[in-house]
C-alpha cells in the first residue's frame, strides 16, 4: 500500500513538472539589434546592452558609440503570506533579471549562488545555435513554437502573427520567474515564508509570472533613431496580486568606456513619459573609437496597465474642459451639514450623497465611514512635512471622499525634490515641477435615474479598451467597419461587419487600439549615485524606490539641470495595478536618441505616433537578395526581383519605387551618411547608384506640411525615372581591401502621410570579428586571381526547327558559380501559358488575343543531375532545404545507405526543394538524386510586352501562381542570374513584315527592271466585324501554269496555293483580283486565312501587288507560271517549342597562357609604412591595442607556398595558398611563426609553386 502511495506521489510530480515550461540559465542566448541606426546586443533574461562582449552596448550611428550598460525590467508585487509561525505577514518581491553590474547590496541569488529573476524559457529559439529568435534569421527559429498564439512551424511567431514585412526586424523570446526561490523556500528571506503561488501547482515558484518580450525596429528615416522593446507579463499563477508595479532598471554608459562613465546625467519628464540621460561636457575623449557628436539616449514609455477606475486621467490625453488639479485639492477638508460627498460601490459607480445628519455613516468601496461634520477630517495623497506623500495614496482607496480613488500630490500635480545641506544650512530645489493631471469633478455631476453619476468618457479620462466605447473617435464606418474578426470581404458570422457601429475586434477600437487606455504612465523616478547604490538584492528598497509618486535625483540635478556629471544609474516605474490570475498587462519602452533634447523630444514624438497606430505604417518592399563578386580591381554585384513583387500589407497596393546601393569602407556605412534636416542634423545616406522605376513618380518626394514638419525639412530622392536595374559592377575598388554594400529598396511613400521608407542596412562585426550579414547586405575583398586563372566562354545554340528570329547570348556574372553543366532554354507562349494575359477571363487557345503565340515565360533546365548528400537525427523532422529549386518531380529519387527510400517515406515540395522525412527511417545518410530547373517560368525577358498585373484564377499548378505578380514592361531590362550566368535576350516582340524574296523560273531574282513591287501588312475591317492578326510565320506563294485545285475561299480559280512554310502547311486565302491569263495586277491583294487549333480560319496577313511608280502608266502585263515563288518573311518571338542549348566550362588554371608569368607576383604595400589602408579598423567593443596588421601576396600561382626570412636568412613564417583559384592573395599579419610582431626592415620571400620560383623583397618602415 505504501508502495503504491509512492508511486502515484512519483507519478504526480513527473506530470507536474512536465506540464511546466522548462526554464533556468542553460536556455540562455543572446542576439544582436541593428535594424536601423541604433544597434544593441541583448539577452533572452531580460537584458539589454549585455552580454557586453558580444556586441554594441546601446549604440547609436556607429557599433562603437555605446551609451548604455544595462537595460533591464522590474515586475513587484505586493503579497500577505503566513511565516513559519502561521502569522500573516505583508511584504513585497521585486523579480529582477539576472544582470551583470554592480550592487551595493549584492546579487540577488542563494547562498549557493543561484541567481533569482528571470531566466528564459525552452522551447522559444532553435536550441542548436546560440542567438535569440530573430525575424530575419530563419535559422534562430525553432522546429515549432510551444505557444497557442503561433501554431505553426516553419514560420515566423511575430506580433503580427507570421508576417515579416510589417515590423522589419523583430526579436522574440519568452522568461519565467520559476528560478526566483527567495520567497517560496522559508530559509531563503527574512520573513520566514514559503509562499506559493499556485497551491494547486507547487512547483511554480517565484510570483509564477511569465513575460513575453519583442523587440521591434524600422529602418524608416523617421523612426531610424529608436528601438521597441514590448513586454507582455501574465500572471500563470493562483493568486491575485492586488499591487503590482513595473519598472527598469537603467545602467547609464555613454562613452562605452569605464573612465568615460563618470560624467553622465539623467532627468525625466512625467508629462511626455520620458526619462532620458546625457554627457555633461558633451565630449568623449577616452573613446579613440567614438564616431560623430556625443548626443543623448531617452527611454521613451509607451504604454503601461491602464486605470479605468480612479476618475483621474493618468496619461494626459483628455480633450474639453475638465478640472485640473491644484495645491488646494490636497489640503485637508472637512464636510458640514447640506456638503455632498462621493460614495463608490463594489463596480466603481459612483454616487452623488448629500449630509444630512451628523454623525452621518455611508459605505463606500465596503467601507464605513463615520462622518461628523464640521469635525471629521479628510485627506488623501498631500504633501508631509517630511517631503513625502500621504501613505493613504497607495491604497487603492477613496480616502477624502470626492469620488477620486489614490490621488497623489507628486504624482498627480507637482514634482519636487528638495535638498538641505545640513553643512551649509543651504536648502537647494533639485526639481520643481508643476504638472497638473485632469480629473472627474463629480461633485458638479448629478445623479441618473438608476442612482449612479454618469461619466463622460468621451474626454478621455478613465478611458477603458474593454468599455465598449470609442473613446478617441477614431473609428471611420467606412474604413473599420470589417467586422470582428478584423478582416474585409469574409462576412463574419456574428453580422458585425458592415453593421454602422464598432465591434470588439475591429480596427481602432476597444482592445486594437492602445489610446483608449488610462494608462499609468511613468509614476517614480530615482536616479542614484553611485551607480553601486542599487539595492539589488533588498526588495523592500526597490518597492519604496518604484512607488507612485517617488522621485528622486543627486545633489547633482539642481532646478532640474545638471551642475555636474557623475557615474549615476536610474530606476523608473509604473504602478500600482492589479494583476489576477491569467491576466495579461503590457509594458513597452523605445531608446531613442538625438543631437540633442529637441532632437530627443522629436524623436519622442514620432515613437509615439508609432505606438499610437499600434505599430503599424507602411514598410519598404520585401528585401532583395544581394550577391557580391569578388574580381580583380572590380566588385561585381546582382540581386533578385522579389522587392518589386510584393504589395504593401497596409497600403494594400504596389508602391515599390526603385533601388538605392550603399557601398562604405565600415560596415555601419558612416562615411556615405552625409544628408542633413533643415537643423543640420544628419538623418540619411548618400547611395553609390540608384535605378529608378520608370513612370512618372521621381525627383524629390514632396511631403504635405504636417509631414514636412515632422520631418525637419528632410526629403527623399525618389530618382530620376532612368528605369531599373539588377546588377551593378564596381570598378572604383582597391584589391585587398574591404567593402561593405546594402542593397535597400525603397518605395513611393504617401505625401500626405507616409514618408518613403527603405530597407534596413543590417551587418555586425561581432567583437570577435565575426561578420553578420542580411539578405540585403554584403562584404567583399576585390582580389586578383590565382595566376593563370581563365574561365571560357559560354557555347550557346539553337536547336533544330528553332522559329524565333531573336537571338539570345550569355554572359558570365558570377565565376564561381559556374557548373560547367549544360542547360536547356525553353520558353513559354500566349497560347499555352496558362495566364489570362489580357485580363478578360478567357486563355491561351480559348482567347482570341491569345492564341498568336507572343514569348511570356521561359525556363532554364539544368540537363545534369544534381546529387545531394545530408544527414539527419532523430529529432530532425522539419524541412531540410536541398538548395535546389523547380525540382522535376519524376526525376526525383532520395537513397539512405545506397538504398532506394519509399516515396512514402518523405514528402517534398518540388517548387522549393524542401524534403520531409518520416521520423521512421530517421536517423541516417541521405542522397537525392534530381534534375531541376535553375529558373522556370520567369517573365523578366528584355522588351517583355506585360504592362500589367497578371491574374491566374485558371491553373491550380503553383509553378503558374503569378496572382498579384507586377511586371513593368519599361523594366524587363535584364534577366536572372543562374549559377553564374545571365542570357541576355534580343527578342522580335513586335511581329511585322521583314523581307520578301522572288524566284522566277527557279532563280532567285529581284523581279525584272523593278517592275512589280508588294506590301504586306494587316488590315482590318470593322464594317465587316473582320479583324487581322500579325501571325508569325513565313510564307510561301508558289505560282502554276495550270492549276486544278488553286482555288481561293470563295471559290474562284487562281494559278497560285499559299503555304505556311514555317509550320510546312497550305493555308487558305482570299483574292481580289482578275487572274485573266495569270496575270497579277495593279491593286491585286492576297489575303491570308490560317489555321489555328482554336480557329481554323484566322484572317492574319494582306499581301498587296502594285506597279513602280514609273510603270503605272504603262500597266505592264506580268504572268507568273511554273517555278514561279513569292517568299514572305517575319519576325517572331520566342515561342513554345524554341530551345537553346547552352554549354559551360567550369573555371581552370591555364599556365600556358600569355598572362601566366611569375613576374606579376607582387606584394600590396611594399613598402609598408606604419598602416596599411587594406587593414581592417578594431572590432566593435575593442578600444585598445593596435588591430590588424597585413600585408597581401597577389598573382599568386593556385597552391604556392611563400617562405618568408629576415637579412640574415633566419626563416621566419611559412604561408600558402589555399588551391582557391578564384583568389590568387595570401595575407601576412606581420607575425613571426611564434605569433610575434615583426620588427622593422628588410625581409626576403620566396614563392615556391608546380610552376616555378619567384624570389623578392619587402620593406617594413617604422
């Protein structure tokens, strides 16, 4: 029986703790913000600015201009719990994050050392690499996401649901307070008590708070400056909080130096909600690194729990003509006979009372009160002698009865610090600042017919997002009115949309729009000196220091500016609010920077209107993929076409405008960051080249003035309409060194709201050197080539029964990809594409204006098989991406162990190339073995004839989704890159007579002493409801003495048969004409009927005879006969059926080659005079030592071995070349073989190669 017992207990607990989300310090990781131009490293428990190692500590404009230590937040909560004694005791825990910094205190952890707080939860990263989930890399991402909001894998777990585009890089991680024992263990606190916050779950520890946390960047000009970071902190737990306080911890380091630290200063603004920090002398001098001025950072706070309830408007925002608070509502107040007072029950109505009596006892919030009048006194939230606020302010409690729950004098109207110099006698003001809040008057409100007072929520105080109310008057009927499910056009089932009024769920109301919240907002600010002075450890301190009301600054702030700067840090919070069981309140704060404090409040500004469209504004185009080619003295570079593709998810249309390419010598691209506002402060970069859609959207963008304003006169160049381009060839490079390059698209913006907006320039130099890179951005060292390096030209052909009379060539883009493979060029036409190319419902042979084949896709197939070798573990069941795409289905076959694996074994999208395996043949070596097509089915043809959207409702096939695809016909000017190559295609779109030729009596001739000339073209007849078409064939008409079947449509005998020689067929015609003794006239026509498969008679060309000018008058007789042949000629398209055969030839070393010669190996600089212009600056985070230094072998013959010695002979380091013949450098760091620098002076080398000896010199000069 005991037995038993135990195992059900063994039992209970193994389900416990599995139905927890696990979490503690092993699922730590970290991750890099630098979507815009703020960059900051952070961690998944709560930090920002740390690990400091790993990259910028809060920069701004430039990796190494650091302004912040720390950033981390603060959840408290009041609690009652019995000690060990089983009496109750009150006290307060404020969950901290595991930061590294200093405390005076100590930090917060076990006597073993386990830190308490925050530590990330499982399950939110991909546990095999170390960073944080990141929106632009997939590869951060785990298999599938553990919450219910995103069950999904394979795609992003974003605000915005899946979506990439709205927010352009976003950060995603999860953290629990379950590592946090201090309070539910009675050895680890003061108190005695071993709380619990879930009594049906004794496993979850600390307050049992989960926080969500997201941060958000834009690279748009106007929000370029800030950073968000949102929390979502729920309660999991049982237990109802009833005081809650949220608050950050800010560790202030601008300079990103220790012996910098010492001069900072910090102040708050509690109307604007903004805490902000700045250098006292405004200079950075022990920074050798600090790029630009020094500036300021501001911790903007967006948005906090909302109070619906207290009758004041906690942030601001009331509209009308409501009472604000003065210094006389919190003087104390008596009430006498026929005064009126303010009850409040259980649901917060309020009622108007008047006295009566006395003693008169009324019950208000489940209170009685005992009022005497003329005696009893009231007051709530004054001012003590001692400085501080009434206790009774924290209460959650009308205490002076008006109808007014926690009013706070420091709070509410007037911040003030006062300082006494106990040694001077001096009492100095840190800060005064009078800054009233509105409030209900209820006192000149009546009461309703039901008892209560009515409040008015239409001024915005105690504005609710659950009221059902559209408090801000946001909501347009013609605009929002989608229903509750949020989205137009599906017809929701509750008939909410398109019913005239709002409902929960649609645009701008209630829960989806942020300003109808009361919102806290910032409540205490405490700016302590020395920045050890955080009591990290002591709970009861940080609850004191995070109360409302509570601010507090140095001797150093004095009538709020600084006399001096100090090594000082600050806290500042947002309370209090109840947090009951699964309920969720959300945090959020932007770090902004600017010049300057107009420059932050500006910024300030724009954060907010961000926040107040809840995040969402136009974002630029979806971001190109950016090649770089490392050549000699060159940089080639091209990219893809998605950018121009995309619709923009809030406009709901195409607004891609063109390309801006960035190229700068440090990856932050500094140096090309030069455009100013109208207040010379620099807010924009100088791109190498733009291409510019060609339309008539160019020059500068011509803002309205609001916009104008909010901009500081900042514009945008929009271009100069010269039409795009997808590849781009740098020649202004210097081999050896190193280039950073962006590749931003950037859209047409809306001049009466909405500023262009253009892709991020992403790419961090990790402090170990590391290079991160985007999509979109790129580095690249130009190098010479390994010496003798060729690559041959490309064979390209047409086959057989080849009808276009267009020619295609091919060029290389990209050495290094080239297969040496051979490819099929296959192309696709009007008539059997699939697409309803003019919008008209009907396609390909079914549609009039289709069935002439007019070239509008083609396709590459790769006619090599591509083998594919990957391996997989047990837990490795989501797509494994082949890197091919367009694969041929039939041709595919995947082997495990050179056994052929059942198709029922995996699935696979062809189109991708992303395989599946079962778990059951799962670990194991694999080998797919296909054919693909490199490109299939692209539009982009030079000349394409598509002006318009194309819309494919006709074929369920994804290989022909263009739903949504827009394709420029000015901007077909270039094709795709293929494994290195790009076809350049010289098409005959427009279909028209070319050429004619005679044969009289079987020889070719020009038809005797010009005598008879024709005319082909197309001429329609609308009288006749006849139309022609331009039909792209040859023709053929061949002449008879005598001819028994020539006949033409109507019946009429001729000595003549019209054939279609490009498809070898007669066809039908139609003359006008005599034929006496076959003779051909002036003014005889010919007109061609042909035979399609969807219509067997298609009136297409008039062939028209007429006499030379000069033998008009004469009106010769002309008789053609046997061996008589007019030949008709046009030009074609690429049609379905065309092919080309392209023949490549992998990359060679030739050394029998006129440049193959050991004389052109040289040594970059030489001499080498201090510096190097090739070398690299110091790593982000690194401000001392002397960093790279290097001087580069080039025309290296491929796998040579350089021997370097001093004068003496003495061997001094032994370099080789790599076998990579596309680069023919190899770099010396000016290191002995025992990794000591060099010393100065003459050194000799020796080249040593399968070719031959190259002997030389180099000089180091001090």
């Amino acid at each position: 029986m005991n037995l038993t017992k135990k195992y059900i207990l063994i039992l209970i607990l193994y389900s416990s703790i599995f139905s927890q989300e696990d979490s503690g310090d092993i699922y730590r990781r970290y991750g890099v913000h630098n979507g815009n131009l703020v960059r900051t490293v952070f961690s998944n428990w709560g930090v920002v600015g740390q690990p400091g190692d790993k990259g910028p500590q809060g920069a701004w404009l430039d990796d190494n201009n650091g302004y912040i230590g720390d950033v981390s937040l603060l959840v408290g909560a009041e609690i009652t719990s019995n000690n060990q004694n089983g009496d109750p005791i009150t006290f307060h825990s404020v969950v901290t994050c595991p930061v590294d910094r200093p405390s005076q205190s100590g930090p917060d952890q076990s006597n073993s050392g386990l830190r308490w707080g925050f530590e990330p939860v499982s399950g939110y990263l991909n546990p095999s690499q170390q960073f944080v989930a990141m929106s632009t890399n997939q590869n951060t991402w785990p298999n599938t996401w553990p919450n219910d909001e995103c069950d999904w894998s394979g795609e992003w777990c974003g605000y915005f649901g899946k979506d990439t585009q709205y927010i352009q890089q976003e950060s995603f991680y999860v953290m629990n307070d379950n590592n946090d024992h201090e309070f539910n263990y009675s050895n680890n606190n003061d108190w005695g008590v071993a709380f619990k916050p879930d009594e049906d779950n004794l496993l979850l520890n600390g307050l049992g708070l989960e926080v969500k946390v997201r941060g958000m960047q834009w690279q748009q000009i106007l929000a370029q400056d800030c950073i968000f970071f949102l929390y979502e902190i729920t309660n999991k737990s049982q237990t109802e909080y009833k005081k809650v306080v949220l608050g950050e911890l800010v560790g202030t380091y601008i300079g990103n130096v220790e012996s910098e630290a010492d001069d900072d200063w910090s102040f708050f603004d509690v109307n604007s909600d903004l805490t902000y920090t700045g250098d006292f002398d405004n200079t950075i001098t022990n920074n050798p690194n600090w790029v630009g001025d020094v500036g300021m950072v501001g911790y903007a706070f967006l948005e906090s729990p909302g109070n619906p309830y207290d009758g004041i408007d906690n942030d601001g925002d009331f509209v009308g003509s409501s009472s604000m608070f003065t210094e006389v509502d919190f003087q104390d107040n008596v009430y006498d006979i026929g005064d009126y007072i303010i009850t409040i029950d259980d649901d917060y109505r309020r009622t108007k009372v008047q006295i009566l009596s006395s003693p008169m006892t009324v019950i208000s919030q489940g209170r009685e009160i005992s009022i005497v009048a003329g005696e009893t006194i009231f007051n709530e939230g004054n001012e003590l002698q001692n400085g501080s606020v009434n206790e009774n302010s924290f209460n959650g409690l009308d205490d002076d009865l008006d109808g007014l729950i926690d009013e706070n004098y420091y709070l509410h109207y007037r911040q003030k610090k006062v300082y006494y110099d106990e040694g001077t006698g001096v009492e100095q003001t840190l800060f005064d600042i009078v800054n009233p809040r509105a409030y209900v008057d209820y006192f000149i409100l009546d009461n309703n017919n039901n008892g209560f007072i009515d409040n008015d929520l239409s001024d915005l105080i105690d504005e609710s997002r659950t009221d059902g109310i559209d408090n801000d008057g946001d909501w347009i009927s013609s605009v929002h009115d989608v229903g509750s499910d949020g989205l137009a056009g599906t017809s929701d089932l509750d008939g909410t949309e398109g019913n005239g009024i709002p409902d929960d769920g649609e645009p701008n109301f209630d829960r989806t729009d942020p300003d109808e919240s009361d919102q806290i907002g910032l409540t205490s600010f405490d700016y302590f000196v020395p920045s050890s002075a955080y009591p990290m450890s002591d709970d009861e301190e940080l609850w004191n220091k995070l109360s409302p009301g509570f601010f507090d600054v140095p001797e150093s702030i004095q009538d709020g500016n600084p006399t001096s700067g100090e090594d000082g840090d600050f806290i500042f919070g947002s309370g209090y609010f109840p947090l009951r069981p699964g309920q969720t309140e959300r945090f959020s704060i932007a770090l902004i920077y600017g010049e300057d404090k107009f420059d932050l409040d500006r910024n300030k500004d724009i954060v907010q209107e961000i926040y107040d469209n809840d995040y969402q504004f136009p974002p630029p185009p979806a971001k190109p993929e950016l090649t770089a080619v490392a050549g000699d003295s060159e940089v080639a570079l091209y990219w893809d076409r998605v950018a121009e593709t995309t619709i923009d998810p809030v406009l709901l249309e195409y607004d891609f405008q063109g390309y801006k390419l960035y190229k700068a010598s440090d990856p932050n691209f500094n140096d090309v960051r030069n455009i100013t506002n109208a207040y010379g402060i620099i807010e924009n970069y100088s791109p190498l080249v733009q291409f510019d859609l060609a339309d008539d959207i160019d020059s500068l963008f011509y803002p309205s003035y609001d916009l104008f304003q909010q901009s500081a006169g900042l514009s945008f160049n929009l271009g100069d309409s010269t039409g795009l381009s997808h590849s781009f060839v740098d020649t202004d490079v210097i081999n050896g060194r190193t280039y950073y390059y962006a590749l931003s698209a950037y859209d047409s913006g809306n001049p009466s709201h909405t500023f262009p907006s253009e892709n991020t320039k992403y790419i961090t130099v990790l402090p170990s050197g590391e290079i991160i890179t985007d999509k979109n951005t790129t580095y690249v060292t130009p190098t010479s080539r390994a010496l003798g390096f060729e690559v041959s030209d490309v064979d390209i052909q047409p086959s057989d029964g080849f009808y276009g009379t267009g020619t295609i060539t091919c060029s290389i883009a990209d050495p290094e990809k080239v297969t040496g493979h051979e490819y099929l060029v296959e192309f696709w036409d009007t008539s059997n594409d699939e697409i309803d190319n003019n919008f008209d419902s009907e396609i390909d042979q079914n549609d009039l204006d289709e069935i002439i084949p007019i070239t509008t896709f083609y396709s590459v197939y790769d006619k090599d098989p591509i083998s594919v070798e990957f391996e997989l573990a047990y837990y490795d069941t989501t797509s494994y991406n082949l890197g091919k795409k367009n694969i041929v289905d039939t041709s595919f076959e995947l082997y495990k162990n050179n056994s052929l694996v059942s198709t029922n074994d995996y699935t696979i999208n062809f189109i991708d190339g992303k395989i599946n395996v079962d778990e059951s043949v799962l670990p194991g070596v694999f080998r797919a073995l296909f054919y693909h097509y490199p490109i299939y089915k692209s539009p982009y043809i030079q000349g394409a004839q598509w002006n318009q959207n194309l819309i494919n409702n006709n074929n369920q096939s994804n290989y022909d989704d263009y739903d949504g695809v827009s394709l420029w016909i000015e901007e077909v000017q270039d094709s795709e890159v293929f494994d290195g190559l790009m076809l350049n295609f010289d098409n005959a779109w427009d279909i028209s007579y070319v050429s004619n030729k005679w044969f009289i009596d079987g020889q070719e001739t020009s038809l005797t002493d010009n005598i008879l000339d024709i005319a082909v073209d197309t001429l329609s007849y609308p009288q006749f409801n006849l139309r022609s078409f331009s039909s792209p064939n040859d023709y053929k008409v061949e002449f008879y003495d005598v001819c028994n079947d020539c006949e033409d449509l109507n019946g009429n005998s001729t000595n003549f048969k019209v054939f279609d020689i490009t498809n070898n067929i007669e066809i039908d015609y139609q003359f006008l004409g005599s034929q006496s003794n076959n003779e051909i006239d002036h003014l005889d026509r010919i007109y061609l009927f042909e035979n399609y498969p969807s219509n067997s008679s298609l009136y297409t060309w008039n062939i028209e005879f007429s006499y030379f000018p000069s033998q008009q008058s004469s009106s010769p007789t002309i008789q053609f006969g046997d061996g008589d042949a007019l030949f008709i000629y046009t030009s074609k398209p690429f049609r379905f059926g065309d092919e080309y055969l392209i023949k490549t030839y992998s990359p060679e070393i030739n050394n029998n080659s006129d440049d193959f010669n050991l004389s052109n190996i040289k040594v970059v600089p030489n001499p080498y005079v201090a510096v190097n212009a090739l070398e690299s600056p110091l790593a982000p985070g690194v401000s001392s030592g002397r960093g790279e230094r290097k001087v580069e072998f080039q025309n290296v013959p491929n796998g040579s071995t350089i021997k370097i010695f001093n004068i003496r002979g003495q061997h001094i380091q032994t370099l080789y070349h790599d076998d990579n013949i596309f680069d023919g450098s190899v770099s010396w760091n000016l290191r002995t073989k025992e990794n000591i620098d060099i010393a100065y002076g003459v050194y000799l080398y020796v080249v040593e190669s399968d070719y031959g000896v190259k002997k030389g010199k180099i000089a180091i000069i001090k």
